[in-house]
C-alpha cells in the first residue's frame, strides 16, 4: 500500500471539507493543512503558514518530506505556489501561474473565450476611460462593467441604467476604487437566465464535470445586500438539466481545456465553470482556477470516489483511467456567518452547540480551537452541509441541524435553496 503525506493550503471551509474527504483515504496516512482553523485541527496538524507565504510553504513541505501539496485559495495558485512545489521537486495540485490567469484577468479570459468560439456575453476590454464611457453610451443599458483583475468579488457592477454605468467605469478607471485592478475593465452585454456553478476536475487533457451546484452570493435573503464570499450552496442545481450538461460539455467545458492546452497554459486541478443559461444555452460568466467555497463543501459531500485518487490522476495525467464518482442525492451547505460580515464584525464569541448536531457535517472556515472550545475567528464561521435523497430534504436537514449551534450576533440566511424549490 502507497502511503501519502498530504499538504493542504489553505483555512476556509473549503479547506476543511477537503482534509474531511482526504481524510477518508487509506492512502492518506499523515494530513497537514496550512494554516488551517479550528475545526480542520480535529482532523490535520495545522501548520503556521500563512497560505500566501510561497517560500515559507516550499520551506516547510521540503523540511516536512511532504509527498504532495493541494494548494486551494486563488491567491498562492496566481502567485505560482505550484510551479514553486515542482521546482522543488515536490507533487501539487492546482494550476501553475500561467493557467490560473483564468481567474487572475478577465480580460484574459473574455480574449481566451472569444478566440476559441467558447459561449459568453459580447464584450469590449478598455485601458482608456473616454473611450468607455463612449462605448457604454453607444450600447446603452442594462450593460456590465467589470473589473480586469482580482477585487474580491466587488469589482462587478450589472448597471441597470448608462448613469450606473458610467459611474462604475469612472469609479474603476479613474477613483482608482480597486486599485490596478481596474485599470483595465471589461465591459459586456448583459446575460439573463439562472445561474449555475459547474466544478470540473481536469489533468490537461480529460475534464469530469462535479455535480452542479449554486452559491447564494448576497448576505441577506431574497438576495439582498452586499456581496459576500458565499453565504450557502446546494447541489446539484435543479436549473441545470442533462441537455445543458451535454451542451456545455461539447461547447465550453471540453474546448476549454483543449483552448488552455493550445495555448501552452495546460490547466491542471480543479476550473470553476460559473455559466448563465440564458436563451441562448448555457453562457460563460467568469471561470475560476479552484473549488468554490461554499460550493466545494456541497458537492465534495457527494462524492464517492477517493479524492486522493483523483487528485493524484490530475496531477499524473491520468484522469482518463479513474472512476469518478457521486452519490445520486442533494446537498445543501449553510453557512453560519458573523453578525455584520461583509462588511464590519467581531471576532473571538464562543460557539455554542457543536456537539448537538446529528445528522450534518459542519465544516469549519473562521473558527479557532482554544482549550476545547471553538471561538468564532472570521467572517464566515460555519457551514452545516447535509445530503438527502432530494434537494427539499437536504435544505431542511441542514437548517434543523444548525439549530442548536450558536454563537454572538450570527447571522444566516433563511433562504439557503427554498428560493429556487419554490420557483419550481
Ligand atoms: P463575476 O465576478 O464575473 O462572476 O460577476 C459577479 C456576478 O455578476 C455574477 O455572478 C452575475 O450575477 C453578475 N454578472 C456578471 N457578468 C454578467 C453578465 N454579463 N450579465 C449579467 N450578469 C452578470
Ligand atoms: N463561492 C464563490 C467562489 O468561491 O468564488
């Protein structure tokens, strides 16, 4: 029997359901995660490095012996922490640099897509404010201006007026509101029709589409309020049918790999497919280099296979030869979050009830283990994930089994799932 030492980076929830699914492994016989939170300390040693520090991480997987490293967040992926793991000899999952630009610049992306015949909305890129403003008069609204590069998920403004608009490019372009980020912004067409999350595990040539999922982006119900990391998810997504899996299959996810690989950027790892099905089929709305968090939580709840298995073909280039497989049920991931997150909260508040939940995993993303009791260390704290035959007994089981948790001023939302049941 093969015997791994695993590295995870990364300390959200994501994080966590990704040690639980490794931790399943035989072939796993130690676990690390980087920095980690408190929950995933109950399952692997948490190391103190921070998931940005690239030498530190290199330093301590070499001094560590460490046999592979999975590196999750998006920020060491665009740095290039996997291409420094290989020059150091060591394997890792994830996109080198050079691939993980499809979530590092929309540009880049919006280009990839249209040189490749891949499906998104109709686009102009600027480096020159007049001349988006003057693009923006001449399309009218509604019309999205986008930032060029990373603005954790507010660089996005779907104006529904040229006024709106205008202001978002003079905001980028010239307040300088994200910085470099928006010194270069795309401008697009405005797409309608539901949203879906499709993640894909892919070693450069084979793709295996996830079950499909669905974030809950805004912080409060009927998607009101600003913008968070995610505030629940559910899987599959009701909206996306076999048709649509078939259609983006042939028309975005395949051509996709294939587009990266011609272009000398093999993508290696897991790409986030967040799509549109409008009208017109199944549209490209941005990619991600990563799992989503929370929608990692919900469908790794699903999966059967052996992760680590999976991962390692993804590596190794031999996805083509692994059996990837799902439970043929729901999941629903709610996340407990901080009173005020995203936008002002405390930290530190002792969470209550943990050990009253049955029948849900609760994955921990800003918690801290201190002395036997989890303090609350972030903005989003919990996810109480459960499965269910179908996607009605799944968003119930996981509300009933946050019922006992608590902690100071947390915050959920009611609507996790029952919005899209209800439109049904
Ligand atoms: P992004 O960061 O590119 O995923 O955009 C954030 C959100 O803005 C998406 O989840 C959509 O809800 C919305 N959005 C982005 N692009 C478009 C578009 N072209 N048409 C309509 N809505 C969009
Ligand atoms: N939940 C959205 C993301 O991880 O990008």
């Amino acid at each position: 029997m093969i015997t791994i030492k695993v590295l995870v980076v990364g300390s959200g929830g994501r994080e966590h359901a990704i040690c639980w699914a490794l931790k399943k492994s035989p072939k796993v016989t130690e676990l690390y995660c980087a920095p980690g939170n408190g929950g995933i300390a109950e399952l692997a040693v948490c190391v103190d490095v921070k998931a940005t520090d690239l030498d530190g991480m290199v330093a301590w997987a070499k001094d560590n012996a460490m046999d592979f490293v999975m590196v999750a967040p998006d920020d060491p992926l665009a740095m290039g922490m996997v291409d420094a793991m290989e020059a150091a000899g060591i394997r890792a999952f994830g996109p080198r640099a050079c691939a993980a630009i499809v979530e590092g610049s929309k540009a880049f992306s919006k280009e990839l897509m249209k040189k490749y015949g891949i499906p998104t909305a109709a686009y102009e890129i600027f480096t020159d404010k007049d001349a988006a403003l003057r693009y923006v008069e001449a399309q009218g609204a509604p019309i999205v201006v986008k930032c060029d590069g990373l603005a954790l998920g507010k660089g996005v403004v779907v104006a529904q007026t040229v006024e709106e608009a205008k202001e978002a490019v003079v905001n980028m372009m010239e307040n300088k509101a994200f910085g470099e980020a928006g010194a270069k912004v795309v401008i697009e067409e405005c797409m309608t029709g539901p949203e879906v999350t499709v993640l894909a595990f892919t070693d450069g040539k084979t793709i295996v589409p996830m079950p499909s999922s669905q974030d809950h982006k805004r912080a409060f119900d009927g998607d009101q309020g600003p913008n968070t990391g995610g505030m629940g998810a559910i899987s599959p997504c009701p909206n996306y049918t076999s048709e649509h899996a078939d259609l983006c299959m042939k028309h975005i996810f395949q051509p996709t790999v294939d587009a990266l690989n011609a272009e000398g950027r093999t993508f290696r790892g897991v790409i986030y497919f967040g799509m549109m099905l409008t009208p017109n089929g199944p549209k490209v709305v941005e990619y991600n280099a990563r799992f989503g968090d929370p929608e990692c939580q919900a469908v790794l709840s699903l999966l059967e296979t052996d992760l680590m298995d999976i991962l390692e073909a993804c590596v190794d280039g031999t996805l083509d030869q692994v059996d990837v497989r799902f439970r043929i049920a729901a999941s629903c991931c709610l996340v407990l979050a901080s009173g005020g997150y995203p936008v002002a909260y405390e930290k530190g508040k002792e969470i209550t009830g943990l050990d009253q939940v049955t029948d849900a995993v609760v994955f921990h993303a800003g918690t801290k283990l201190q002395e036997g009791k989890f303090f609350t260390n972030g903005g989003r704290v919990l996810g109480v994930t459960a499965v269910a035959p179908t996607l009605r007994d799944a968003v119930d089981k996981a509300y009933a089994a946050a019922k006992p948790i608590s902690f100071e001023k947390m915050h959920f939302r009611k609507d996790i799932g029952y919005h899209i049941l209800d439109a049904q």
